[in-house]
C-alpha cells in the first residue's frame, strides 16, 4: 500500500526519532535534510514536515538563518521543567484522588508493564511515550482544565528531559517503573498527603541526582 503524504511525514517522523533516542543523532548535532531525503529515498517535503512534528515534541530545535539541531537541555532546563512539574503534578494528583476509577488504575497498570518490557528492549522512544501517558492519565483525572493545559505545553519538552536522564543517569532509568510504582502506590492509598509528597518527591529527587551529575548533563 503506498503512503500518503501525511502517513509518510508520521513514518519520517518515526525514523528520525528512533535516530535521536538510539544516539545515531547525537544531542546539538545539526540534522542535514538533504542527506536524510537521499538515505530514505524521499523528497524534502516530508523530512520538513517531520522535523516540525519533532520540533514540537521537543527533540528538535530549529534557529533561524543557522538550521535544525538536536535538543541540547542544561541543568537551568532540567531544573526549570522538573520544579514546574513537582508543583503542579503534586496538586493535579491531589486533585485526581477522587475521581480516579478502577479502569483509570487499570490503565496506569498496563503502562508500567509496557514500561518495563520498553526497559528491556531498550527501547526509549517506547519508554518516553509510557512515560508520558502514565502521567496524562493521572492529570487528565484531575478534570482541571487549566492546569491540564498548562501541564501538556511541557510536553514539548519531556521527550528531550526523559532522553537526558536515559543517556546521562542510566541507573536511574533503570528504576523508572519503580519510581512510577511508588506513585500507583500512593494513589490507591488514597491518602492525600502521602500522593502530595510522593509526586513532588518523585523529580525533586531526579533533579538532586541530576545535579550530583552535572557535568554530564548538557547533551
């Protein structure tokens, strides 16, 4: 079946993020168009159109007049992106407490599954996107819209914080379905003051352990 623009710009996409998450396109490298349309085979079109699909995922930084590079993220970058997320991942799963269902837990089940079997594989773009959903999940039970709103424009950065501490911080990506699993565990305890600490604790620790290595953090 042959693909249609759109299609083939989502298969583009695909390939160009697996390149980034794998290292085949390492972080501040410049992505040349012209080679990638003639490795796949393809005209510019659709390279364009996946590079802005990346670009708003935040793997991908274009500057004007200079071209398209890889996200380079600083410690100022992970520290500002992991204390915005504390505070309003730690009120957002208050908030979600009561309205979460056994089909919502079910769910948040099934991601850490998937989570690990993406650990496994090492498989990272599998592991940014679990990662991603088990929290829209909790966020999205929260049913405030506005802070809802204010936590997805983060999502154009997730995908390059979570690549950093995959490539940098390997032990702690290792326990990243343990320390999702604590978070499960707080929001079945129902218990309002122990889900408020664990989601702040959850990247207040992953910032401290970033900052014990700074001087690999810049990717």
């Amino acid at each position: 079946m042959l693909l249609n623009h759109e299609n083939l710009s989502d298969h583009v996409a695909k390939i160009i993020r697996k390149m980034i998450l794998n290292g085949t396109l390492k972080p501040g490298e410049k992505v040349n168009q012209v080679q990638l349309a003639d490795s796949l085979n393809i005209s510019r079109g659709p390279i364009r159109e996946a590079l802005r699909m990346l670009q708003n995922e935040g793997l991908i930084i274009h500057e004007t007049n200079k071209g398209t590079y890889v996200t380079t993220l600083s410690y100022q970058d992970a520290y500002e992106i992991y204390t915005l997320r504390a505070l309003l991942e730690a009120k957002a799963a208050e908030l979600a407490v009561p309205n979460l269902t056994d089909r919502e837990f079910s769910r948040l089940e099934e991601l850490l599954e998937e989570f690990e079997d993406a650990l496994q594989e090492n498989d990272l773009e599998r592991e940014a996107r679990c990662d991603i959903s088990f929290h829209h999940t909790i966020i999205g039970a929260s049913k405030h819209q506005r802070l809802i709103h204010m936590h997805e424009q983060l999502d154009t950065q997730v995908g390059a914080m979570f690549l950093t501490v995959a490539s940098k911080l390997p032990v702690r990506a290792a326990m990243v379905v343990e320390n999702h699993r604590k978070l499960l565990h707080a929001l079945k305890s129902k218990d309002i003051e122990r889900v408020s600490r664990e989601f702040s604790d959850h990247y207040v620790l992953a910032l401290k352990e970033l900052g014990n290595a700074r001087g690999l953090l810049t990717i």
